[in-house]
C-alpha cells in the first residue's frame, strides 16, 4: 500500500515560515533575473580540495554523535539535504508509519521520494500564494501541487493523474510554469494527492531539494537551514585532514562539466562507453527510465519481476497507468521460478526481466547466467539493479570476463542508486543507467532510448530528467574516493557477518557470501568482495525490538551511507503488507544493516550489547508490536 499522504507532514523544527510574495510585477522581474553565467559561477568550479580520509571523518564513539543518534527525527546527516532521519527506537517506525504526530512532527524531513523535502514544500506554498494573488487560484480554494524540475517530468505526472482518474471526465489537472531554471507546477483537485504522491514516490522523478533551494532563492526566498538546534556531529558534516585523495581535473568551468565528469567516472568502472551511461535525478528514476525503454524497445508484453525486488520496482510494473499488459511476478527468484519463467516464455512473449543483485533486503542472488541465456534465446532483455553489489564489487556487463577471454555473458542493462555508496555521503540523490554495448539488445534498447527522446511512442522518457548539475557536482566529490571506501566496507562487513552468525539467538544472517556465493562469485571482480549490506534475523524468545532500540548505530531509511545505518526494513517498506512479505520468506521481525566507515571492534561491541538487551524477556504489553507483527 501507498504511504498515506499524513506522513508528508511539516515537522515542527522544518516548518518554514509563512512568506509573503512580492507584487506579480516583482516576482515577473525576479522570475527573468536569474542568468546562466550567474547560476554558472556559482557551483559549477570544480573543487580540488583534499578530502579527509574515512577514519578521521567516521568515529563512532565521538560524543555529539552519540547524543545525535538518540535524537528521534534529526537529519543524518546533519545537512539541509541529507536523504535520511534517525528513528532510534522500534516504536517511532511504527508511529511514522501510523502516523502518530508525536513522531511524525518531530521529523525534519525523510527519505526525499516518501516525504517531501521541506524546501519542496516551501516552494509549493510560494507559488499558490504568488498564483490566489494574481488570481489563477481562488484564495478559498483547496488545490494540490507538486513541482517538478522540467516540462517533460511534469506532463509525465500530469499524464499519469488523468489516467488514474480516467473514470471522472474532466478532471482537472493542469501545468504551471514557475518562470525559473525549467521547473514547473501540477495541480490537482486535493482529493487526487495520494496518485500525485504515487507518481512522485514510484517514479523517482523529483525536485531535488538542492533545485528547489536554488528556485526559491531566485524567487527572493531563500532558504533557512533546517538542521539548528541539533547536536553538531563532526563526522557526520565536515572536518579537514591531512590525507588526500588526488582530485581530477576536469577543465575549464562550464554548464554540464560534472555529468560529463560523472558518465566519464562509470564508464570506466563498468567498461561501457559514456554515450551509453545516463544520469537520472534518483536510483528509482533510473529504473522508471529502463521500464520506459524496453516498453519502447518491446511494447504490448507482459513484464517479469525476478526475486523479491525493492518495493517501487514491483510498483511500477503493477501500476495500471504506465503498464496495462501486467506483471508476472516471480517473488523467490530461487530454481522453482526459473522452472516457472522457462514456462512462460513457451507460452508468450515478455517485454523484459526487472531484478536485483542481489537482493534487497534478503541479499540473495538470481542466476543472471541463466536469466541472460533465457534472454538471448526469447529475445528479451535483463534490467538489472546493482546498486547493493556495486560497480567495485562485481562485473555484470562482462568487461572484464571479456577482457580475460571468458565470452560475453553480461547482463542488458544495469541501474544504480548513486545516493548510496557511490556517493557515500547521504547527502544527495542520484542514480545512473548504463546499456551494455556487447548487448544483443543494445540496438533495439538504443534506438528505443533515441525515439523516446524525440517523444515516440507512448511519450517516451528523454534528458529531462536528467540529473540535476548542482546534485552532480555533489556526487561526483563524494564518489572520488568510491574504490577505497568500497573495500574497506567489504572487510570490515565480511568480519562483522562473520562474527555475528556464532553468536547466541542470532537465527539468520542474510549476506551474498552466505546465500548464493557460488552465484555471485561468478561475477565478483579481483578485488571485489560482497558489499556492506546484511540483514539479521534472531531466534523465537529474543525482542527484536530491545535488539534494534539498544543497538547503537545511527537508524533510520536508506543505506550505502559512510556511516553505519540500521532499519527494521519489512516494517518500513511493507508494513501493510506484512503477510506479503512474510509469504515470500522476508521476516517482519527482520533489521537491515548498512555498515559504514567505523572500526570493526567498534561495531562488534555495538552489536553485543544490543544482543544482550534481546536476551531480556519480552516486554508484556507488548508496546512495540504491530498488529500481526509477533509470530
């Protein structure tokens, strides 16, 4: 089910201030002020200044970050557009997902595709206070609107709303213009917020927190920060060093220069060409962009699910306004449902195979040999998120099998979050599509991308939700030093999994070197290991939830952070689904686990101490158990 639109709510420490806007006349001269050479100067220098090595920046006993990681609703990190929020304790997840307001108003803002960013929303007030002005809305009225960082995101959504509410003839739903940097408005009779936030949450294309500061301030509105009041972490913000890593020159300053830096830098980690590598404005907008090119590439089929992918994912391809042929959904992704998959490809043609390697949260690995040998025999391709595993860690592409004379046998088409690892920082969202080259689909799938650019079939998906230059500029200095921060993660991650699966009351440790090795090794890089994510489940009798509120790691949404950061997942992702989760094996009860840059004993005793508080017995009201949440 949807997150309800309740959760979206203005924290009270982020709630900016009423504005006033300034006569239409004002905001007409403020809205043609802004010039390029001006937004130009003022991010797109590129940056050489050295940049402090993991250990320094990353201490897990520093005080104000202990302090920080026991505050419920505070931004991690400690930065106006951090893409997480601490959630210390069991019951705040299942507050915010209730929506009790004594969580959720102390939320200063969420992972930015389910909870508006607090500078979206501050420029959604400006502009319905700019439009009762001037007249294009009645001050009475109730409209919803969302913003979006171009025309083509927004007629997306705008196209999306009217198909959702195909049944109301009529129903109103129009774009406005904002007048700065490309942006625009939809709005939509409030009663439709819930399909608007579908669009926005599903399709990953958002106004970056970032953009949205930048409009507003050429509006006349700047920004207030969002993270004062808080305990100020260190290692959570900024500190210098002497270690370097050697910067790369780029060049000359000019519109585009980081994208361009950013597809240089992926394309040498994954063996393709640049022209073959595409920057989206989240993780999710990448897979929406791959859904979108093989619905192009092999339209009027049925799409196959493989494993228990990410939930957005699965919503695309079941959403009736983007895929009106269906889903066959193959949830255990084991050798039953290959068996299951040879079935229907006898049976009916398929537009192409989504899945994960691996997968999240069970960390478990499909057969991508034997998916892309299906692949080549039907003539489909394989769509692949990489994003847990990483473009260090393994080679799905077969670049460097090629190289060493193994064959082609590499997957179609990859999408990665760049908000996680590869950026490290959490501070930025980004994602990234790359097609295969050696592809026997990369014609089809190239020419598909080509003709949705011009707007063929369908409307197709184009640059316009390209990746946001200011948000590259970020990504591309947070991922610098990627390679490093990857093998570190892997070893200590290895150690820690290693350690934990002897432990009393640990029932189940889910890590790639212990669900599908085999699988996975074959496509392992020389120097790569199993990445820096795990989930654990513990034996009957033990309180997950005195585990997860005495664990002492930061808490709350997303992964692949520099810093360690834990989740009771099933409930954050599925907790209205519970059955359907534990019915494809995945344990209500269950915490994820991203480990970051921290020592490896620190994090042992971390994890001893939250054991022995789950040894305890059970509390007996209950309090943090969900309705069908306890076995």
């Amino acid at each position: 089910m949807l997150r309800r639109p309740l959760l979206c709510l203005y924290g009270h420490a982020a709630r900016p201030e009423p504005s006033v806007l300034p006569s239409s006349s004002t905001l007409a001269r403020a809205l043609t002020s802004v010039t390029a050479t001006a937004s130009t100067q003022s991010f797109h220098k590129i940056c050489t200044r050295p940049l402090p090595t993991p250990r320094q920046r990353y201490r897990h006993t520093d005080a104000t970050a202990v302090q920080l990681r026991k505050t419920l609703g505070a931004p991690i990190p400690l930065n106006d557009h951090a893409v997480s929020v601490t959630m210390p304790k069991w019951q705040h997840v299942v507050g915010y997902e209730e929506g009790d307001a004594d969580v959720t108003d102390k939320l200063v803002l969420g992972y930015p595709r389910f909870v508006y960013h607090p500078f979206v929303k501050q420029l959604v007030d400006v502009w319905k206070a700019h439009a009762v002005e001037v007249g294009a809305i009645a001050a009475h009225e109730v409209v919803g609107a969302l913003p979006f960082p171009s025309l083509g995101t927004a007629e997306r959504c705008r196209r999306f709303l009217e198909d959702a509410h195909a049944h109301e003839p009529g129903f109103p739903v129009n774009l406005h213009p904002v007048g700065v940097m490309d942006t625009y408005i939809v709005t939509f009779p409030s009663f439709a917020a819930g399909e608007a936030k579908a669009y926005w949450q599903h399709s990953g294309e958002i106004l970056s927190s970032r953009k949205a500061a930048r409009v507003l301030a050429s509006l006349g509105h700047p920004v207030s920060t969002l993270v004062n009041g808080f305990p100020s972490a260190a290692p959570l913000s900024s500190s210098t060093s002497s270690s370097t890593v050697a910067a790369t020159a780029v060049g000359e300053a000019r519109p585009g220069c980081y994208r361009q830096a950013l597809k240089e830098r992926i394309s040498a980690l994954t063996g393709q060409r640049e022209e073959d590598v595409y920057l989206t404005i989240s993780g999710m907008a990448a897979i929406f962009k791959a859904f979108h090119i093989c619905k192009q590439a092999r339209p009027n089929r049925r799409v196959v699910v493989f494993g228990f992918t990410y939930l957005d994912t699965l919503k695309i391809c079941l959403r009736k306004e983007w895929n009106s042929h269906g889903v066959h959904f193959l949830g255990r992704g084991d050798v039953a449902d290959l068996k299951t998959l040879e079935g229907i490809l006898k049976e009916e043609e398929i537009m192409a195979v989504f899945t994960e390697f691996p997968s999240n949260p069970l960390l478990q690995c499909p057969d991508l040999g034997k998916l892309t040998e299906l692949g080549r025999e039907y003539g489909f391709p394989v769509v692949v998120d990489d994003t847990i595993s990483n473009f260090d860690n393994v080679d799905l592409m077969g670049a460097e099998r090629g190289r060493e004379g193994g064959g082609y046998g590499g997957i179609d088409m990859s999408v990665s979050s760049l908000t996680k690892l590869f950026s490290g920082k959490g501070d930025v969202m980004a994602g990234s599509l790359v097609l295969n080259g050696k592809s026997p689909s990369y014609k089809e799938l190239r020419r598909a991308m080509e003709e949705g650019k011009e707007g063929g079939r369908e409307g197709g998906l184009g640059d316009d939700a390209e990746l946001y230059e200011e948000d590259a500029k970020v990504v591309w200095e947070n991922g610098r030093d990627f390679e490093e921060r990857s093998r570190r993660i892997n070893e200590t991650t290895r150690g820690l999994v290693e350690w934990l699966v002897g432990e009393e009351g640990v029932e189940e440790v889910s890590y790639p070197s212990r669900t599908q090795k085999e699988i996975y090794d074959r496509f392992r890089r020389r120097e790569g290991g199993y990445g820096g994510l795990f989930s654990v489940s513990l034996k009957e009798g033990l309180s997950p939830t005195a585990f997860y509120d005495s664990l002492d790691v930061y808490k709350g949404p997303s992964l692949g952070t520099n810093f360690t950061l834990a989740c009771p997942y099933t409930l954050l992702a599925h907790y209205n689904e519970l059955d359907f989760a534990r019915s494809h094996g995945v344990c209500p009860n269950l915490v994820r686990v991203s480990v970051g840059l921290e020592g490896l004993e620190s994090l042992k005793e971390a994890f001893r101490v939250a054991l022995e508080a789950a040894r305890k017995p059970l509390p007996e009201n209950g309090l943090y158990f969900p309705p069908g949440l306890r076995m």
